[in-house]
C-alpha cells in the first residue's frame, strides 16, 4: 500500500484559504473544520467506493461516509445511474410523485409502527417537525432529551443540563433564547432512577421523550435495552409521545433500525442521513393516528417546497432497494465483526486504555476507556487528546476517521476486508510510532 500522498496539499491550502473568506469558518457545517482535532479540512474533489480524493489528487480510505448516509459507500454506480435518470424526468415537481410514495410504504412496511410518514429535507427538520407534532397531539410542551444525545440545530434541543436542578435546561448555543431552553429537560443518558423522578414530578406536562435509541453523536453510548424498555413504560404510562431519533440508526442497523433492534416500538421516529441516500432528505413517521394531526388533516403545521423532492427520493429509494436485495444489513454485520477482531488485536496492545464500540457497521474508539462508556458523563476527559494524534496519524497515512473524538465511524458496502486489515495495520503503526509519548514499553512490544 504505497502511500504516495502529497503531504503538503498545495491545491488543498489554496483553496480552503478562499473558503475561509467566503465561508464562515471555511465550512457549511461546524464539525468539517478541523477544529476538533486542530488542523485544515483537506478540500475534496471525488469519491468513489471507500476512497475520497482531495484537490490535489491525495487519496484516503474514508471511514466518515458523509457523516452516514453513504451505506453503498460513495458514488455507487447503481445510485448514480438512478439519480442521473430521475434527474432527467425533471429536478422537482412540488407535486406527489412516485418515488416519494414508494419511499414511504417502503419506511412503513420496514420499520415497527409506522404507518404514514412525512418527507422533510434534513435530519434536524425531521425532529422540528416530530416534536411540534407530539406537542399538537398531545397538548402539551415539555420535551424530554437527554445529555451525550444530538438531534440537530433546533432551537430547544440545543440544550445543556444546567446546574443545580440539572434537569432544567439551559442553551448550549448562543442565540437560544432562555426560555425556549426552559421547555426542554435534560437527564442523563443509562439512568432510569433519573427519569422515573422525573415522571413523579412533571409527567402530566410532557409531550415527548425524545432520544437516539443507538446515541452516536457523543461516542457511541450503547444502552442497556432495560433503559430504553423503562422509557417505552413511562411515556405510556403517563401519555407522553417516545421518540426515537433514528437518523443515524434508521436503514443502517437494518430495516427497522433501532425499533427493531431492541424490539421496541415508539411513538414517531425520525430519519435522515441513509434514508436518501446522500441526497438531501429527512422524514419522520408514526401511526396514522397520530400522523392524522398534521396538515391538511390536522391542525398542526408542516410544509416544504423541496420536501419528498423525485430525484432526493429515488437516491433513498435505490439505497433501501440495493440493501434489501442484496442483504446489505448481514454483509455489513460480518464486515462489522471482522473491524472487531482486527481492531481489537491493535487496541489491546494500546498503550493508553482504549475500547472498540461497535454496533452494526456503526463503530467508535473510547480513547481512555477500558471499558465502553454508556453516558456522556463517563467518556474519558482526555479523548480528545489522545484522539488527535490518532486522527492524524491515521490521516497522514492515507486513513480518514472523523475530525472529532466524538464522531463515529462508518462502514460501508464499498469496504472490504482489506481496508479494515489497513486501518488496523496503519492504528497499529501509529500507535507504535510513541503515541503520546507514552512509551509503549516491553510489555507492549509488537511487530
Ligand atoms: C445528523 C443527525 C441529526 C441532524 O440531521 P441533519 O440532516 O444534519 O440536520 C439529527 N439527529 C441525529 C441523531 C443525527 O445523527
């Protein structure tokens, strides 16, 4: 694997240089610049299967997948073609079309208690949307979340425990105003103690418990499936809305996400990310009931120009089709179990404490943690630290995880058991190369 990368990105530098004042940040999304592992974003010009080429012409095994929705890996020829085609018969039509039906029966006959959905353009419209719903349908404004949990930009989810009472929210962003934060109670994640008493308290006021059945967005925070089981009795309970935030989870774990996964079935559920395909689509769904109360049905409104857009949905469509007909779910399980043993031989053999957390062909490494971490609160102070060195170890030799300790990592149809042996060979490298300065001593020796 001769890694003839460029290392000085000329054409790279140049152009982020512009991005820069163009650009807040050089970015269209905060987490892109680099700042989380202190460096300059390289400047993508292509992709293709499990690689990313950069302007000038560097190639790296991509383990970030746009972030998630590229389960064919990039550019997939079959995905392509169909976009290409749906292109062709037009670019929008503002008007109900046949993709966008067979997206949703498709999400319906897939996904545990869903009956209609509603197509939006984002991850974070999706959960808007869910939420205003669960409060028209329920008549009632507290919303539940939980810390280590990302929902997207909205306003009352962009909201951090506060102190003292911690369940009272105050806003993690400037530009939230104090009382929009003030409708959201924040509880830890892994606590069922936590939101029983939270219940006692206000559960006559909450319209909806929202939560990432699989948290991806903070680690990955795998829960006890007795946690999530304690939320599905309590909401019932006390005639509050659950809400699955499957975005990252949904069509990736398998047809029925994180539902299906732990057996559960919640109230809504919010998609995006695989769900188009790499095309700019969010949707969120639940019973037709509950579904009835949105516009024009219902009084509860909702709207988009570009939502259930043809050429956005028949990338969705073509991806679920693709995975459906291929078994895409299983044949990312056993690459997701091949990751485990080679990554895990490499771990090991880490001279500072680390562990692999996988689920499905989502994966994370807890620098810092011997054992997986289940709530924010627990994730190792240092992982940062130790992450950035990983990160640009990996990504001198042509390997790209996340920009961030935080992020996850994504496998795709497009890997194969040679890239995986590649991240583990180059990990391992790295991680002989002095990491951190913690000598790996004699114990640790390996070749
Ligand atoms: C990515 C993400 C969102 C936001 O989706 P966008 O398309 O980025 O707006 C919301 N919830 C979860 C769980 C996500 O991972």
């Amino acid at each position: 694997m001769a890694v003839t990368n460029n290392l000085e990105n000329k054409q790279s530098k140049l152009w982020f240089k512009r991005a820069l004042k163009s650009l807040p940040g050089g970015v269209s999304s905060p987490v892109r610049a680099f700042h989380g592992v202190d460096g300059m974003p390289h400047v993508l010009y292509s992709a293709s299967g499990s690689e990313t080429i950069d302007e000038d012409g560097n190639r790296y095994l991509d383990f970030v997948g746009s972030w998630g929705p590229l389960i064919l890996g990039h550019a997939h020829p079959i995905l392509t073609q169909a976009v290409r085609e749906a292109t062709q018969r037009g670019t929008s039509f503002g008007a109900p079309s046949r993709p966008e039906i067979e997206l949703a029966e498709m999400v319906a006959e897939s996904y545990p208690g869903i009956e209609q959905v509603r197509f939006v353009s984002s991850g974070t419209e999706a959960v808007m949307s869910a939420v205003r719903l669960a409060r028209g349908a329920t008549g009632r404004d507290l919303i539940v979340k939980f810390s280590g949990c990302y929902h997207g930009h909205v306003d009352y989810l962009l909201v951090a425990a506060g102190s003292g009472l911690a369940t009272f929210g105050k806003p993690s962003s400037d530009g939230v105003p104090k009382t929009f934060a003030e409708l959201t109670r924040i509880l830890p994640l892994d606590d069922s103690d936590a939101v029983s008493a939270l219940f006692q308290k206000e559960g006559s006021k909450i319209a909806a418990v929202i939560i990432e059945p699989v948290p991806a967005n903070n680690g990955l925070l795998l829960q006890c499936p007795k946690f999530l089981n304690t939320l599905r009795n309590l909401c019932t309970k006390h005639g509050a809305l659950l809400i699955f935030d499957e975005v990252i989870s949904g069509f990736r774990l398998g047809p029925g996400g994180a539902a299906e996964h732990y057996g559960l079935k919640p109230d809504l559920a919010t998609f995006g990310k695989v769900i188009g395909g790499g095309m700019p689509v969010g949707a969120f769904g639940g019973s037709q009931e509950i579904m009835s109360n949105l516009a024009p049905q219902g009084g509860v409104y909702q709207a988009g120009t570009l939502s259930g857009n043809p050429v956005a949905m028949t990338a969705g469509l073509t991806t679920l089709h693709y995975m459906k007909k291929h078994k895409g779910w299983g044949m990312l399980e056993e690459l997701g179990q091949y990751l485990d043993n080679q990554l895990n031989k490499v771990i090991e053999q880490s001279p500072v404490p680390a562990s692999l957390v996988r689920i499905g062909s989502i994966f994370w490494i807890a620098w810092g943690s011997g054992i997986p971490p289940r709530s924010a609160e627990t994730i190792n102070e240092n992982a940062t630290n130790y992450y950035k060195k990983v990160f640009h170890g990996l990504l001198e030799q042509g390997v790209s995880l996340a920009p961030s300790a935080y992020e996850v990592g994504f496998l795709s149809l497009a890997h194969t058991h040679k890239d995986i042996d590649r991240l583990s060979n180059t990990l391992a490298n790295v991680l002989d190369n002095n990491f951190l300065g913690v000598n790996s001593g004699d114990g640790h020796a390996r070749n």
